[in-house]
C-alpha cells in the first residue's frame, strides 16, 4: 500500500477498525477459501492437541491442585503417560522427603512436537491471512484465487523467516510476562494477607499484558509486509503505536476476553468430566481458529491506521518546516 492510498483513508478507531475487519473477511469469497485452505492443517493439529493432550495436563493440574501447597512434605508421586484422562496417575510416595511429579518420555517429546508443528502452521496461516487482507485493504479487491496463491507463495517464501524470527521474540516476551503473572496468582494463594497488593499488581501487569500483546502482534504484521523483522519490527510497531495504544489495548482486550468465554465451558468439561467431548473439541477448535484469522486481520488494519497517522504527522512537522523557513527568509 502506497502513502498516498493509506492517507486518502479515514482515521480509525474501535468499531471502524472492526467494521473494515468484517468488510475483508465476509465480502470476498476467494479470501475465505484461501484462509479456509490455509488454516485447516491448523485447525487437524490444534484439534489432535485437544483432544490427545489437554486431558493430560488437565488431570495432572487437579492431582497437583490436591497437595497442600502450605505442607512441605507432599505425600504423592504423580506420573503422567500419554492419552486420555486415565493419563496420570497419583500415587502414595515411598519417599515423603520429597514431592516428584514425573512425565513420561513420550508426554514430553508429543507435547514439545505438537507445540512446534502448531507454532509453525500458525505462522503460515498468519502469513497468509495479513497478506492477502492487506492487498484486499490496499484496493486490489478483485484478486482471484490463483492471484491470491501466488502472491502468498511468494510472500512465505521471502517473509517466512523474518516472521519466525519476530514470532520467537513475540513468545519470549508473552512467557516472561505470563511467568510473572503465573508467580504473582500463586503468591496471592500462598499469602492471603497480602492478595489485596498482589492483586493489584495482578491486574495492572495484566492489563500491560494486553496492550503489550498489541505490541508484539503488530511486530510480526510488520515482519510480514515490510522488511523489518525480529526485534527491529517489535521496535517499530512500539513506535509507530504510541499515539494509540488505548486503541491497541481495546482491541487485544476484545479478543483476550472472546478467548476466556469462549474456552471456560470446554476447560470447565475438563476439569469435571475428564473431557470436553468431541463435539466441544471441535467447536472449540473452530472458534478458536476463526478468532484469531479475524485478529489477525484487526491488526492489519490497526498497523496501517498507525502508520497513517505517522504519516501525516510527518507531513504536518516538514510542512511546518517550511512555513518556519520562508518566514525567517
């Protein structure tokens, strides 16, 4: 997209962000069958995930949740296999010196497999989605199908390691961050006087969280349709978003909460019945991918009505420039 064409539109904010989304997506038929082709390995990987995996982790946080954090001689060893909510099972420990919850060789290498091909499917359902949305945002509306197929093959084979590099940066930073969350609710429940303090620092780092989640989102946008890339992309998406960060935290916040609602009863199911159900799975799966194709897609249209505004502001400061100039000449 030219400057001229990202000038000539309109300054965004909440609903016309999502408006333009919405406009992307549900108008253009090739687009959707593009992204369709495009997300369905993600979709077969994420839904084996749920279905194999998560019961796993899922009973041996209710195992874990059954030992009394205060006591510090755990009474129970818990081994986890792979499959099914029988996966873990808890056993009463020889040894009460010390508390040792151990998984099996083959949990952990199909849990570190199935993380790494998901990652890298995502990515490649990223790609595809922000390229093809930014040329249709562009004004190229009429692409056709092949056009579209061409252009995202060229576009995962000369942004695909940029985007990956951007995208183990974005990771690192939401695990540091999630770390600190994870320490600060497990001191709140260790030390309930003093939960008021750690819940207000709870909250606050959360709601950095979101914003920042805008941040690093916007980086690997960036890492896909520029030539910046890693935590040079992560640098300019800072900078380019720092006259609208509320409108950054607004948005991540709509899909962080769409996130929560929308895996409560499938994690709920979890939890009491040992499973969500094939059906549940399914739905759940599916919300998830179309969620995030239309994140993806609010972030485009959020880096370009950044950008725009850079712009402009640009403009505005080599035109008051001028006006300075002439008057002193």
């Amino acid at each position: 997209m030219e400057n001229h064409q990202i000038l000539a539109k309109p300054k965004l904010g909440f609903s016309a962000s999502f408006r333009e989304a919405f406009k992307i997506l549900f108008n253009h038929p090739n687009f959707i069958s593009l992204v369709l082709i495009f997300s369905f390995p993600l979709f077969a990987s994420l839904l084996a995930h749920h279905i194999l995996l998560h019961p796993t982790f899922i009973q041996l946080l209710k195992l874990l949740s059954e030992e009394n954090p205060v006591d510090p001689s755990p009474r129970y060893i818990i081994r986890c296999q792979l499959g099914g909510s029988t996966a873990c099972i808890s056993q009463r420990s020889p040894d009460d010196d010390n508390f040792k919850p151990t998984l099996s060789h083959k949990f952990l290498i199909s849990t570190l497999i199935s993380s790494a091909l998901i990652f890298f499917l995502d990515l490649l359902s990223t790609i595809s989605t922000v390229s093809i949305s930014a040329a249709i945002y562009g004004g190229n509306s009429q692409m056709g199908f092949k056009q579209m197929l061409v252009e995202v093959r060229k576009l995962v084979a000369l942004r695909t390691r940029g985007a990956l590099a951007t995208s183990l940066y974005a990771l690192l930073l939401a695990s540091l961050t999630l770390l600190g969350l994870i320490a600060l609710s497990t001191n709140m429940f260790l030390m309930p006087k003093s939960s008021f303090i750690f819940g207000t620092i709870f909250a606050f780092l959360l709601t950095k969280f979101i914003e920042w989640s805008a941040i690093w989102n916007m980086g690997i946008v960036i890492s896909i349709l520029d030539k910046n890339h890693g935590y040079i992309a992560i640098g300019v998406a800072a900078y380019l978003s720092r006259g609208s960060r509320k409108l950054g935290l607004s948005l991540m916040l709509v899909f962080f909460a769409l996130k929560v609602a929308l895996g409560l009863p499938c994690l709920y199911a979890l939890w009491n019945q040992g499973s969500c159900g094939a059906l549940g799975n399914v739905v759940s799966v599916s919300f998830k991918c179309v969620g995030d194709i239309l994140m993806w897609i609010v972030l485009m249209v959020y880096f370009y009505d950044c950008k725009r505004q850079f712009l402009e502001k640009k403009i505005d400061l080599e035109n008051n420039g001028k006006a300075i100039e002439a008057t002193q000449q």
